[in-house]
C-alpha cells in the first residue's frame, strides 16, 4: 500500500481550483452560525389604483451575515373577512426590488394569488435569493380598483449566514453545491467532486491555505461524525401558553418553560402555535391574524424575528406551523423568549406556542452548529 502522501493528486488545473475554492468556502461555513430569521413589514389603507410602498426599513438586513431568503408569505385583512381561510385577497398586486443589487424581482406586478399558493399564503423560492449585509428590499403594492379598505402584511423568511462569509461567498457556496440546502439535491458532480473526491481515501494534494483548511475540515468531520453516532437522540418539545393576552400591549411568555433542559444541545425544527380563537372561529388551521409576536434566543441575544411578526405571515395556515430551513440550536440550560401582541382586537385571545425538534445528548451547541452548517446533521424530510 503506497503512502498516501506520495500520491499525486487526482484534481487538476480548473478541478483544482474549483476543490481549492470549495475547501475554502467549505471551511469558512464550518465556522458560521446558521439561525431561521423573518422579516416583516405591513401597510394598512392602501390606495386605490396607485402604487403604495412597503417600508424599506422593515425588509433591511441588519443581521451581521448575509439573509438566505427561501420563501414569503402575505396576508390582506380582507382574505379573512372574505371567509376563506387560505386565500390571498386577489385584489392586490405587488412589486419588489432588489436596492443593493439595484434590479427588479419581477417584470412587472404580480396579483397575490398568482404569486402565493392560494392553500397556504408562501410563494416558495426554487434557489435561496442571498440579501447581503444592510441591503434591502423595496416592495411596492397596488389595491386594483376596489376602493376597498384593504391592510397588507408581509413577510421575508429564510436563515442567516453568522461569520466571516460575505453574501458573494454564500452565493457561490450554494451555486458549488456546499450551502445545505434543505429538500433540495445539488448535482452528482458536486457531490463526487467536493465529498468524494475532497474526503475521501485519496484527498487531493491542494495550495497553501486550501491545503491547510482540508487537513482541518477532514479531522472536524471525522470527530463530528463520530460525535453524532454515540449521542443520543430524543423527541423534545418546549410548551408555554399565556391567557387573555394584552389589547396592543406586549405579553411576555415565561421563559423557564422554553428552557432546555437536556443533557445537550437542542435542534428546533419547527415552531406551532394555535390560539382559542383560531378555535372559536371552527376552524382548526384558522390564520393567527390577531396576534403578532417576536421570538428571540435568550442565552446569545440572537432574534429570529426582526420585529414584531403578524401571526399569520410566520405560520403556514394549512398547519400553524413555521418550519426552519435549518434547525435553531440551544445550548444546555438556553432559552427561548417569546413576546405576543394581540392587534387592536380587544379579543379575549389565549396562546398556545410549542417549539418541536429533538434533544442530541452528548453534542454540545457549537458542535451540533458546525454539524448543521456542513450538512452533517440530516433531518426527516430534508436533504
């Protein structure tokens, strides 16, 4: 069996840079945060016929990453008058503009229902669309010919890049096949060529710097994968609830009940909410269109929500569930803080929030954080 440092690379001329590049990207990622994060803004009376813009502010990244963006979700005050749970009101269209990139997302307006499954209110992207750092999206919206009293509320959902990668970088780690893309499968050739042929028994012989970064992702996958294999998996989930929640003031939930308590870290996979007037109205999957809410990790100061969020632009009205692209991770004896607000309804509206996912014991927070960014903790129903 000849040495394996006398043997001479299987990558080479472009191959080799793209392995170089990758190993780069790859090594940088293991070092990054990857968290759900939303953004929301809303206009209320829009104008007839006119186009009327969101706020800018609302729809800025001011996370210390690049916004991986994988779906929006709208909801209208008038698709809940007009009885049908799941339907986006079809009398608004709406624009969007990329400002950093200083383009258009569409070509021209697009009505709601023609954007947005009309079952669930998501217009769900096929590639995550990257927002660098401070940049921001402009939408504009047009109430069409109704002259009707119509609020609109939106949301931006997807997960943030924490680290030293800038949005460029992000963008070419998913284009190479490396960002994780949960549901989505990347190329053979990307799989032979960073996974295959980066670690596998023969490693490529690469420059400098890249050369360094394999011989420090091989031996952190090693270590993680044999981490993941002895740890112990258990089906966890974090329950609170709060009564009569405050007319346009904030209801704090308690903290202790969404504190993990397990012998290691905690993934969150999804979070479910449901209130008694969801329940009222006889309909189970009825859209949380009166309470609005922000969800923050208490034990890093890190928020998934940028504001307070309207209910029904955060959960999916087909299940009341928001669902990560990438589980949030908590450390042992971390918590989770969530704050409501019931929307000038003077309802008496009792809340219900579970956070669903799984306990890894024996994997600490960093570790399970590094497994998740380079793809190494694989979940149920995604890739």
């Amino acid at each position: 069996m000849p040495n394996l440092a006398a043997v001479k690379s299987r990558v080479y001329g472009l191959e080799s840079a793209i392995a170089e590049r990758a190993v780069i990207l790859l090594d940088k990622l293991s070092r990054s945060t990857i968290h759900p994060y939303a953004m929301s803004g809303s206009k209320t009376g829009l104008t007839q016929n006119a186009q009327t813009d969101l706020p800018v502010e609302s729809f800025r990244n001011d996370q210390d990453g690049a916004l991986v963006i994988t779906k929006l979700r709208a909801f209208t005050t008038a698709a809940i008058n007009a009885s049908a749970v799941g339907a986006v009101f079809s009398n608004v269209s709406l624009q969007a503009y990329d400002l950093d990139g200083q383009h258009s997302l569409m070509k021209n307006p697009s009505l709601l229902p023609t954007l947005f499954a009309i079952d669930n209110n998501t217009l769900t992207l096929d590639r995550p669309y990257v927002l660098h750092r401070r940049a921001a999206l402009l939408f504009q919206a047009t109430e069409e010919n109704i002259v009707g009293t119509t609020d609109l509320y939106l949301s931006v959902l997807g997960e943030t890049v924490l680290g030293d990668m800038t949005g460029a970088e992000v963008e070419e780690a998913i284009a190479l096949g490396i960002y994780p893309l949960p549901g989505r499968q990347s190329s053979l050739w990307d799989h032979m060529l960073v996974l295959g042929g980066l670690f596998g028994d023969r490693p490529p012989r690469l420059k400098g710097y890249a050369d360094d970064c394999l011989d420090r992702l091989r031996t952190y996958v090693a270590k993680l994968r044999e981490k993941l294999r002895l740890a112990d998996y258990v089906s966890y989930a974090l329950e609170a609830n709060q009564d009569n929640i405050t007319q346009a003031g904030d209801t704090a939930m308690g903290r202790k009940r969404f504190q993990n308590d397990q012998n290691g870290a905690f993934a969150i996979n999804k979070i479910r909410i449901f209130t008694t007037t969801a329940l009222a109205a006889s309909a189970a999957t009825t859209l949380v269109d009166n309470v609005a809410l922000t969800v923050e990790s208490i034990d890093e100061r890190i928020q998934l929500t940028r504001t307070m969020t309207l209910g029904a632009t955060l959960f999916s009205p087909e299940n009341n569930t928001w669902t990560f692209e990438h589980p949030h991770v908590v450390g042992q004896n971390g918590s989770m803080q969530v704050v409501l607000r019931e929307q000038n309804v003077n309802a008496t509206t009792d809340v219900y929030i579970t956070m669903v996912g799984e306990a890894v014991r024996g994997v600490n927070r960093n570790e399970l954080r590094m497994a998740v960014s380079m793809g190494l903790y694989p979940l149920m129903e995604r890739g």
